[in-house]
C-alpha cells in the first residue's frame, strides 16, 4: 500500500455506484430458507464476486441452501459475510430502499448488505486478490445450522478472518462478541372443552407459562449481562378448547462459556409444573463467545492503517449480539468483525446505513486486507473446542 490515500480517494469515486448497487441488492430480497429468493440472490452476488476477484463462485448447496465460496490456494485472509436477511418476502413492496440526503433504509440495508458491496468494491481497489478468500452465507440469520462446517473449515485454512456485518452506529469495529444459545421447548398436557369440563384437561398454555418465568429467573441471577429471553410461543387450537400442546423458543446471550454452560444444565434441567404434563426441550450452544484477545492485533493493525487513510481510527466494541465471527474464532483464527457499513436499527423497520461513510470504510477494509495478504499469519490459538 505505498499510497494509501489513493484507495481513499478510488473508494469516493465509487460511491454513486455502491449507493446503486445497495439499491439492487436490497430489492432482492432473500428472506430465511426461502430458496427461489435465495438462489436469485445468490446469482447477483456471484456475478459481483467473480468481476471482483477474478475467479468464479464455487455454489456451495447443503439443504438446498446456496452459500458462495471464492477459496484462495494460500489463503491469508477470508472476508465473511451473509446475505440472508431476518425480513419476510414482500417487505420489500412496503418498504422500499429509499435515500434521503446521507442516509439509506431499506430491508436488510445494513445487516449486512452494504456491507457486501463494500466488500466486493474493495477487492475491486486492490491489485492481487490471490491471496484472499470470500465466503457468503445464507443461512446465518437462522442459527448458520448448514454453513458452519464451511465457515470452520475455511477460517482454519486462513490467516486471518475479517466479517463485514456492520459496525456500530458510530463506527466502531467489534472485537467481542457475546456467544449465543437456541432452544425449543415443546409442552403436551390434554385438552378438554373449556366451558364444560376444564378440569378435566392439563393446560398446556399454564404450564409454559411457568416455564417461561423459571426461565426468566435464569436470566436475572446473572449480574454478567446474560439474558435469556423468551421468543416464539404458540399454544391452542380454538377458543373453547383446553391447549393440548404449547411451545416456546429460547434466546440466550452471554459473555462467557460458563454461563452458556449454567444456563444450558439448567435449561436441560426444566421440569414440567402441571401434574401429567409432559416437558420436551431441545437445542444447546450455538456460537461460544468471541475473545478479544484474538482480535486486538487487527485492531491496532487497522487503526494504524485508518491513520495512513487521515480518517478516524475506530475503537473496538463488545457487541451483545452474535455473528458467525464467533464460530472463526473459536476455532482459534484472529477475527475482527464490525468492519462493514456505519449504520444500525438491525432487524428493525427504521434499519439504516450513512452512505456518506461507506467510501471511508471501503478504503479502509481494502487497506486491511491488502496488508494482510502480504504478511505472515497472526498469531493464533485454540481458545474454543467446538462441539
């Protein structure tokens, strides 16, 4: 990088481009399993990846589910990311990408489809890209059940890992993550007509109601920052019938294995309240939390190279929720992550990202990389043996 300032000076002339591209990219939408939708997202995508690093997609399919993989022979560092989104199909026709001066909404818009174009602009800002590896996944807003095999095995062939999802709304990369857990409880008691004969049934719908307060108490012993939260719940069939059968999905967030650990033994551990209930749970560790220690040496790699860019160096976050960062560096691979679009509102209806920062992260993720694909490997470790 003998002129760093020109990637900065490159990435700004790209940024009507990558607004447009954002647009196109956003209008196709890729809600979770929704394979048509997926498929067709995934052939945009792959046409955008071979112009940018020279070499055609490899069309990963596990379940019918197409992840994107450009491998490199000597692959310092792989560039992450997912193009599912947590949006139904139709959103897109009642929200609209839209504009309005510096600042872009949409579906999907910031986790992590800008992030994607500022990926594939910044391959495009570089010379050699031989050296570099790219993975997009489509199933990572569903727990990555498919893709973790392949974002394992790809992150331990690599040097290091970067991860587009966003940053935070004010820039920040995120060296921690916290790790996360999903769980199903399934509840089966009698149903019985609910004006004639209640007690004559076992009311599915009361007992998870005590489950979901046990779980609740789970959650607030910690002082550490878990949280278990109660999500999905469906119960009943009609108005005038006892519930027969209910059942709950469980989020749980922590900063630590233990706790993941505590909270999964005492989940595991849940037994029904009602006489003749009967409790089914399943689920276990999804993602261990991500170290900081693995990510500092990218840290203060990239803050220097913000500095060769005359841009602010961004500090490093803790971020409470999960990315498939996470899995990398379980596996003992340095990952910084965060080093997507500056924007926030995930998952909401007032989702957003600042275009105006996306040239500044583009030069500076190409700096980053272009760095990496010429230096030894970071120092790496096993932290997390993965089950």
């Amino acid at each position: 990088m003998d002129h760093p300032r020109a990637l900065l000076d490159a990435a700004k002339r790209l940024r009507a481009e990558m607004v447009d591209r954002l647009g196109t990219l956003v209008a196709a939408e890729s809600a979770p399993g929704s394979l048509p939708h997926l498929d067709a997202c995934a052939d945009l995508l792959a046409g955008w990846g071979e112009e940018a690093l020279g070499r055609p997609a490899r069309r990963v399919v596990v379940d019918g589910l197409p992840h994107l993989l450009w491998p490199a022979t000597h692959q310092r560092v792989l560039l992450l990311g997912h193009f599912d989104t947590v949006f139904p199909v139709g959103t897109i026709r009642s929200r609209p990408f839209t504009v309005r001066k510096d600042i872009a909404t949409g579906p999907g818009v910031c986790d992590m489809k800008a992030g994607i174009v500022q990926m594939f602009t910044a391959l495009r800002l570089l010379d050699d890209t031989s050296t570099v590896g790219v993975l997009l996944t489509c199933d990572e807003e569903t727990g990555s059940v498919t893709s973790r095999p392949l974002i394992e095995r790809e992150a331990r062939r690599s040097g290091a890992v970067l991860v587009c999802e966003a940053a935070t709304p004010d820039g920040q990369v995120k060296v921690a993550r916290k790790g996360g857990s999903v769980y199903h409880l399934t509840v089966r008691g009698r149903a019985a007509h609910a004006g004639v004969e209640p007690q004559r049934g076992i009311n599915a719908t009361v007992e998870v109601a005590h489950q979901i307060l046990t779980l609740r108490a789970l959650g607030a012993a910690d002082s550490a920052g878990t949280s278990v939260t109660p999500t999905l719940l469906s119960a009943g069939t009609t108005t005038n019938t006892v519930p027969e059968r209910a059942s709950l999905a469980v989020d749980v967030r922590a900063w630590t294995t233990a706790e993941l650990e505590r909270v999964d033994r005492a989940i595991h551990a849940l037994a029904p309240f009602l006489p003749e209930a009967t409790l089914v749970v399943e689920g276990r560790i999804n993602r261990h939390p991500m170290s900081p220690e693995l990510a500092r040496p990218l840290l203060e790699l990239v803050q220097r190279i913000a500095g060769q860019l005359g841009i602010p160096a961004p500090a490093g976050a803790h971020a409470a929720g999960a990315s498939d960062g996470n899995f990398t560096a379980a596996v003992g691979v340095p990952t910084l992550d965060g080093l997507g679009a500056v924007g926030g509102g995930a998952h909401a209806q007032d989702e957003y990202v600042d275009l105006d920062r996306m040239p500044e992260r583009t030069a500076l993720l190409a700096g980053l990389v272009d760095r990496l694909s010429t230096m030894e490997r970071v120092e790496r470790r096993s932290v997390v043996e993965t089950p």
